[in-house]
C-alpha cells in the first residue's frame, strides 16, 4: 500500500513513509523473562491493530 501511495504522490512531489509498530526483542525485555524475538511475538500476537483512514 505504501509503494502505490508513493508512486500515486511523486506527480505532486510529496513523499509517503511507512511505520510498522510492533515489539522489539531488547536486554530490557530479556531482564523481565522473555527469552527471543519469536517468544516477544507470541506474548504480543493480537495486540495490534491497523488504522487506516
């Protein structure tokens, strides 16, 4: 979706980003028991959700 809304833009010049949230595997979340970036998911999985307007 970022990619058509780019190529749709860049007649007008604007630029389009993309942000992708979510959980991030760090020293401070291993400190308080989780283990990998895979266990970081599942404790998250459902957590989110996508707002488009």
């Amino acid at each position: 979706m970022t990619r058509r809304a780019a190529q749709w833009f860049a007649q007008y010049h604007i630029r389009v980003n993309n942000i992708n949230p979510g959980p991030i595997f760090t020293g401070m979340v291993k400190e308080s028991g989780v283990e990998s970036q895979a266990a970081m998911g599942e404790l998250h999985k459902g957590k989110f959700t996508t707002i488009c307007r």
